[in-house]
C-alpha cells in the first residue's frame, strides 16, 4: 500500500512537471511586432488579451478551424485570427491554438501585437483591425536539411512543383467565404504533396495574390530542395516529398504535363 501510494505520488508529480514545463516546439516561428507598442502588465491591454486566450480556447465553434474575436473597446481592443490547417481535425486543432497561445505568451510577452505560426496552426493578434486585410509580412520559411533534401532531378522536380502550386493556388483562392484550403499530389521523378491555405476572410483575389508572393518566396529560399514552408500572416504554403497531410479526401492528384517535345529535326533518324 505505502508503495502503491508512493509510486502514484511519483507518478502524479512526473505528470506535474511535464505540464509545467510545456514544450514550445522546435518548428515553432513567431514574429512580435516591434512597431506596435508594448501593454503593461496588469493592463487593460493585458486584461483583454488574457480574456481573447481563454475565449479562443473554450470556443465551442470550429468553422473549419478559422477564428476571428474581439475583445474591449478601443484603444484597448485585442483583435485576434486564428486558422488551423485545413487537413487537421477538430482535436488537433485546439491543441495546436492551445500550445500556440502558449508559446506566444512565453516569446512574445507584452507585445500588443504578435504572430506565432505552429506546424497546424496559426494565431495572430493585435490593436488595430486585422480582419478582411491582406497582409505577406512578416513572414518566415522553413525547409528540408536532411540527406534527402536534394531532389533526384532538380529540373524534373522544379517543373512538376510548379506546375502543381499554380493549379493549388487557383483553388485555394476559389474556395469561397468558408475555406480557402487546397491540397495535391503530383509524380514526376518523384512524389510531392503539396498544400496551400488563406484565412477564409479574404477574397478570392487578395487570397491569389498572397499565395502569388509567397509562392515567389518559396521559389527564391527552396529552389532544388524537397520540402519548403513558407509562413505570411494572411496565407501559408507547403510542400513536402513525404505524405505530411492527415486528411487525403482533399487531396488531388495533379498530373504534370511536361512540355510538349520539340519537333523532330530534319536530321532526325539519318
Ligand atoms: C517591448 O518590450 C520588449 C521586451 O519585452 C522590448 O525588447 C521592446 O523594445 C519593447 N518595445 C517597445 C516599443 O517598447
Ligand atoms: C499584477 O497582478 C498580480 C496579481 O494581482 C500581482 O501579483 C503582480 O505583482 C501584478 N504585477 C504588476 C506589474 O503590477
Ligand atoms: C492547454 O495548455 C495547458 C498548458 O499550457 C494545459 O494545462 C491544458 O490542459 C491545455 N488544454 C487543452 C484543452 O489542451
Ligand atoms: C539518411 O539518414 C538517415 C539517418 O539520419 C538514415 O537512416 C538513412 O539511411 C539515410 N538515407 C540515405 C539515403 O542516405
Ligand atoms: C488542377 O488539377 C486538376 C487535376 O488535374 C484539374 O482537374 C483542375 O482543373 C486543375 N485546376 C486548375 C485551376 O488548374
């Protein structure tokens, strides 16, 4: 019995610390604005924002994992957008706005204004008026250092990628008022899945033209690389050689259509 009531003791407190030492994974990016004031602690500010964390974590809502609140009056107003990937379910999904809240509280403290990007979410808040408003900066990218970061033909490979995120891009942009999220699969010398989302308050074109940048970015840092992320605020864009989506039903397969060959010269067969 004494051992029993030991062992649950240690048990309990090993639990303990694991919660108290939450991790903040190392994929992970954040960007606290610089430019946009600092709260004080105890704060009005800080009052709200508490009060926007805990209502973003208790919503009882999904949406397809797109949230957006307000909380107080302004000067005061904490305006928040949150958006999960949109092949991740509705548990993954407030874990993910969970531990992002908290990674941005430990990173980020006493910014009134702030963006952290997770591997399934991302969580944005600030002072001014976010809502309905395009924004490609400040971004980040992340990408493949492993031993199979090098495509096994970088023309091949390049071809069949771009092909793919100019046919992702148009149907992310069109996904209507609810989801803008799109996801695909094309086969050249090798697989590349591939996905791209806007938070749903754009519109169709200002959706265009933020995966337009953030293609171009990731086209600039992951050029002849297998896997790329690059984060903006108002959209994200990814593409991986392994299978890194956990929802295959939205995902189309793209054939790559290679160039037409050029026409046989006269020489040809003499
Ligand atoms: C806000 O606070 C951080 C430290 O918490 C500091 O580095 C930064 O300079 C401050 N910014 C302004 C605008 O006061
Ligand atoms: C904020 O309030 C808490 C609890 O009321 C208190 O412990 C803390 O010292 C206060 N911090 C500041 C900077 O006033
Ligand atoms: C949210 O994270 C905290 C630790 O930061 C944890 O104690 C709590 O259980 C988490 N809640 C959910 C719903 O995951
Ligand atoms: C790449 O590295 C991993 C371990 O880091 C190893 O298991 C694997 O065999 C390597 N693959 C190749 C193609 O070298
Ligand atoms: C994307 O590719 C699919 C599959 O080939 C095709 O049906 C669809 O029309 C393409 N969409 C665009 C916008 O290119």
């Amino acid at each position: 019995m004494r051992f029993l009531k030991l062992f649950l003791l240690l048990l309990f407190s090993a639990f303990h610390i694991n919660l108290s030492s939450a991790q903040i994974a190392s994929d992970f990016r954040k960007s606290c604005a610089s430019n946009n004031g600092n709260f004080t602690a105890n704060s009005t500010y800080d009052a709200n924002l508490n009060r926007l964390f805990s209502q973003l974590s208790s919503s009882q809502d999904y949406n397809h994992g797109f949230y957006h609140m307000s909380v107080g009056q302004s000067p005061d107003q904490v305006n928040a957008i949150a958006l999960c990937r949109g092949d991740q379910n509705v548990d993954v999904c407030k874990s993910c706005l969970n531990s992002t809240i908290y990674a941005l509280q430990q990173t980020c403290p006493n910014y009134k204004e702030a963006i952290g990007w997770s591997e399934f979410c991302t969580l944005r808040y600030s002072n001014r008026q976010i809502y309905g408003i395009m924004e490609t900066d400040p971004y980040d990218k992340l990408w493949r250092v492993d031993n199979q970061s090098a495509p096994h033909n970088v023309n091949d490979f390049d071809r069949a990628l771009s092909f793919l995120l100019k046919n992702l891009s148009v149907r992310a942009a069109a996904g209507g008022p609810l989801f803008k999220y799109a996801a695909g699969l094309t086969v050249s010398s090798q697989r590349i899945y591939a996905m791209m989302q806007c938070t749903p308050d754009l519109s169709q074109q200002k959706c265009g033209a933020c995966l337009a940048t953030g293609s171009d970015r990731m086209r600039a840092a992951c050029y002849g690389i297998t896997g790329c992320r690059i984060l903006q605020p108002s959209c994200l864009l990814r593409y991986e050689i392994d299978l890194f989506l956990s929802d295959l039903s939205n995902v189309i397969i793209v054939p790559f259509a290679p160039p037409c060959p050029p026409p046989p010269s006269p020489t040809e067969g003499r």
